[in-house]
C-alpha cells in the first residue's frame, strides 16, 4: 500500500529568495517513484530569479550576517539544527516522498546527518585554530606571521538526488558556518527537503539573503545559470563526474574556485581471513543501500579464491532475502529514483548478459501485482564472470548491483582495485592487521574503510582522486575550502 499522506502531497514547492517564498511561473512535477504518481508541483527559478538570489546573497553578506561574531553565527547554526529535529518526520516523510528510500534509511541516516552537519561543522567553525610561525631574520631581528579566515562570499551549492538533505548540507553547513551566504539548487528530482529546510532557516531566523533555494533542471537551466553568474564567489557540486565536468568549463570563465565530489566505482577487497559473516553483512549494505545509489556504493567485489564460491553463494542469498517495496511498509530496498534511472539500470543488466556474465541473482524488475508496477524498482543483482575490460567494471551503474571476482595474491587485488577511472572509496576485509594497514595504504581512492563501510566522521577529509572529485571537504578541509586565509606578517 502506498502512503497517501505525504506531507507534499499536491502541495506547491516554491523558491527561497532573499527571506521569502518565491514562485516561479513555469512548474516542473515532482514523481514519487515508488507510483510514479505526481507528488508536488515545483515552482522553477528563472534567470532573473537566480540573479536576484545572487545579489540577495550579495547584500546579505555586508547586512546583519556579516557582522554576526562567529559564536553568535554557530548558535544560529544550531537552532537549524534543532529545527531539522523538531522536524524529524515531516523531512523523512518528504525524502521518502522524492526518493522511495527506505524508511530506515530516511530514518537512520538522511535526516539525523541533516542536522549532524549543522552541530558538527558550528562546532569546528567555533574551534578552528589558524597557523602562525615566528620567522627568525638574519638581522637579529624576527617576524610573527599568522593567518586570519574570511568567508569567499556568496558560495552556489549544486547537489544530487540520492542522499538529497544530507549531501546539500554537507555543504550549506560549513559554508555558512565559515560566514559564506549560499545559493543552493538541489536536484530537481528532489526538491522537497530543501524546501523545508528553507522553512527551518526562516523560523531560526537567518537573515533574509544568507540561504537561498533556486529549483530547476542543470544544463541551459537553474543549475547552469546559477554557475555562470559572475557574481558568485565559488561552486561546489556533488554529482556524476560528466556533469562536473560540465559545471568546470563554465567556472573556467570567471577563474572560480570549484569543489567536487564526483562518481565512484568501488572496490571491496575480501581476503580468505576476513571474519566470514562480518564481510558479508557489511557488503550487503555496502552494494544494496538506498537501492545502490550512494557514490560510496560498492560496484566491484574481489574475493581471495579460496572463499570465492562460499562468497558468492552466501551473498545471493542475502540478496534474495531483502524486501523490496513501499518504503512505508518497512521494506528493506525501495525503488531507484526514476523511471529514467531505471532504463539506464537495466541497460547495463542487459549489457552485462551482452559482455557474458553470468547472473546470479537477479537482472530484472520485480513485480508486484499493484501500484508499484508503474514505480522505478529493479531487482538486486549479482554477477560474475565479466573480464575487468567490461564496461559493466569500468562504469558507475549506480543500481543496486555488483561484480564479483576472485584473486590469487595481495598484489593481485591492489591491482584490480586500483585498476579503475575512479578513486573515491575502497573497503578491505581482513583480519590481518599488518595486510589491513598495508593495503590500505596502497588504495588510490580519498577513503579506505577496513572491515566497516560507510562509517562517518564529519572531521575526516571526504573526497575522491581521478574521476571520483577534485579537493576534499569535511573537517578543516571544509573550513578551508569555504575560506579564504589572508596570511599578516608583521615584523617585531
Ligand atoms: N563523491 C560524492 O560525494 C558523491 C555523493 C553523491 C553522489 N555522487 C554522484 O552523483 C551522481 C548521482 O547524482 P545525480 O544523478 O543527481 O548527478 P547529476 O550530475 O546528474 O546532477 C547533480 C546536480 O547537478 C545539476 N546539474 C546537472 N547538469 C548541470 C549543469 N550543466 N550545470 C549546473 N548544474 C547541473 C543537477 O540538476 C543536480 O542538481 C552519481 O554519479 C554519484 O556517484 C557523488
Ligand atoms: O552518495 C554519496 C555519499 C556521500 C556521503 C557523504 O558526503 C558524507 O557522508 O558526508
């Protein structure tokens, strides 16, 4: 049964400028993919609208907010913070509402992280230490240097659908808490918890101009005149790699300072003395959570050949037990984000068959006999047998799917890992200390998780090498990217 209450449902998402709810005169549909029925209509931002946003953002910056002390900005930070938790279930019912995520997903990840990354990045603003040195002249005499923070200025924040609150957060929070304004065009597929928290930053009472929320599409659309206005300080973007690409030549114009975090093709590393059952429940969230629509996501499983088959056999079942459906009935995977993601999905479980691999679960849509058959669900899916040339190896799916190969030695496994266009994520499986320590050191990816996945600290550096992203945010390396340091030297 699909749960009708939606909080958005047929309700009208409008725009955020300047402290007001704004609506556009052309409107897009917002599809619930679990139906595919039309859940919301969503005003679109115009040019003219993206510019005055800008501007917005542009006073705002010498208005109240600029002159606000750091702590006075970090105590608003975390009001947000508890207005996203005052919230809780009108922003998990919204995600589901966008997305069909799971509700424990909604429940247990998307909504606390929203308002973990306001209280997490308030907390380092407040904290964070600048260098200084003492520089010793051949004169006798000495310097001190040291280094004060500035915002950069009105920062555009363009994010994705799959994790649609927590990855615009990720950013909206340490831009604001390094006393930046934004201007945030979420995914189009994903309108709804933006808005509300656009509702969050109007009852904390953030200035007028400090968060703005364009809505629309990227390419000749909100997102593209949004990253080609000249007036912006900045671009950050989560997203697949082509469209940062995309976002990058039109930065290029106005020399602006681009923070990217892009697509991945993930490896696992599963060696013959991991703890058996451990790698297989950790793999199973690692390929199957949020229908395999996190960047973190694993694609690609190497398994040390003597536990290959055993592997193999034991995730499959493990595949063929979870429940898939309406998010509100409990089920453990929901539908992909759309019907469109869909066919791009399934062609490449056609294509796997093309390139000769041997499914071992899966391959197709379920069926559900009711209203879901019109939603946006694919089956869990296991292959093997591919070469590591198939384009079903090299590419970001993006579904809840995964490749599985065996390997004969350690080198081996770096290899194959390493072996990839991307380099955002590997997880290794062991319980040799020494191997864990030295294979992790050889991944050319921004993160290694040993025996865990997707375990998070906001004060780490998150990030990709290759095609997965260019720079890191979280911690300092935040703080940094949403900064500009003026270095004083003064001479004693
Ligand atoms: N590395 C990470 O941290 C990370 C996190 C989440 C998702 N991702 C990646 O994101 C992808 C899935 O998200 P998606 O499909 O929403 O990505 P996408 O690139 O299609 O869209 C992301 C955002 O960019 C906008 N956009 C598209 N073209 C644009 C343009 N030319 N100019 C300006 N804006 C434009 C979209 O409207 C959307 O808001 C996957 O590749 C995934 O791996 C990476
Ligand atoms: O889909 C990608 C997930 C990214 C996760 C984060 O950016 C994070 O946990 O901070």
């Amino acid at each position: 049964m699909t749960n009708t209450a939606y909080p958005f449902a047929q309700r009208d998402i409008l725009n955020y400028v300047d402290g007001a709810f704004v609506a556009g005169d052309v409107h897009f549909d917002n599809v619930n993919p679990v139906t595919g029925a039309v859940a919301a209509r969503v005003s679109q931002a115009d040019q003219a609208l993206v510019d005055r946003a800008v501007a917005a953002g542009r006073r705002a910056l010498k208005g109240p907010w600029g002159k606000m002390s750091q702590a006075e900005r970090c105590k608003l930070l975390v009001r947000v913070a508890e207005g996203i938790e005052a919230r809780f279930d009108d922003f998990a019912a919204a995600e589901i509402a966008d997305t069909g995520k799971s509700l424990h997903q909604a429940r247990t990840i998307d909504i606390p992280r929203g308002a973990a990354n306001f209280r997490a990045f308030a907390a380092m603003a407040e904290a964070r230490a600048m260098p200084s040195f003492r520089t010793d002249l051949p004169d006798g005499r000495s310097a001190i240097n040291y280094a004060v923070a500035r915002p950069l200025g009105v920062v555009a924040i363009i994010s994705p659908w799959n994790l649609p609150l927590l990855l615009m957060t990720w950013k909206v929070a340490p831009a604001l808490a390094c006393g930046n304004v934004v201007v945030v065009k979420p995914s189009e597929e994903t309108p709804s918890t933006a808005t509300l928290l656009a509702e969050v930053m109007d009852a904390a009472g953030v200035p007028p101009g400090v968060f703005n929320l364009v809505h629309g599409f990227g390419a000749a659309s909100t997102g593209e005149w949004l990253t080609a206005n000249p007036d912006i300080d900045a671009i950050t973007f989560t997203g697949e790699s082509a469209t940062g690409g995309a976002i990058m030549r039109v930065a290029a114009a106005g020399v602006k300072p681009v923070s990217f975090e892009l697509g991945g093709k993930n490896a696992a590393l599963v060696f013959a003395d991991c703890d058996f059952d451990e790698a297989i429940a950790g793999t199973v969230r690692s390929v199957f959570s949020n229908c395999g629509q996190v960047c973190l996501c694993t694609e690609r499983i190497y398994v040390e050949r003597p536990i290959f088959e055993r592997f193999v056999k034991a995730l499959a079942e493990r595949a063929e037990a979870l429940t898939i459906g309406d998010p509100w009935s409990g089920a453990d995977m929901g539908p992909l984000i759309s019907r469109g993601h869909r066919d791009k999905v399934l062609g490449y479980y056609d294509l796997a068959r093309e390139e000769g691999a041997t499914v071992v679960t899966g391959g197709g849509v379920p069926s559900f006999d009711s209203a879901l058959d019109q939603g946006a669900f694919v089956q869990p899916t296991i292959l093997t047998g591919l070469g590591h040339d198939a384009r079903c190896v090299r590419e970001e799916i993006f579904g809840p799917v995964c490749h599985i190969a065996p390997f004969d030695t350690e080198a081996e496994a770096i290899e194959l890992a390493n072996d990839s266009d991307y380099g955002l994520a590997a997880a290794i499986w062991t319980r040799d200390v020494g191997r864990a320590h030295r294979v992790a050191g050889q991944m050319e990816t921004g993160i290694v998780w040993v025996n865990e996945w997707f375990l998070r600290d906001l004060r780490t550096p998150f990030g990709g090498m290759k095609l997965s992203g260019i720079g890191r945010e979280g911690g300092e390396a935040s703080l940094s990217f949403y900064s500009e340091p003026t270095n004083i030297c003064v001479k004693l």
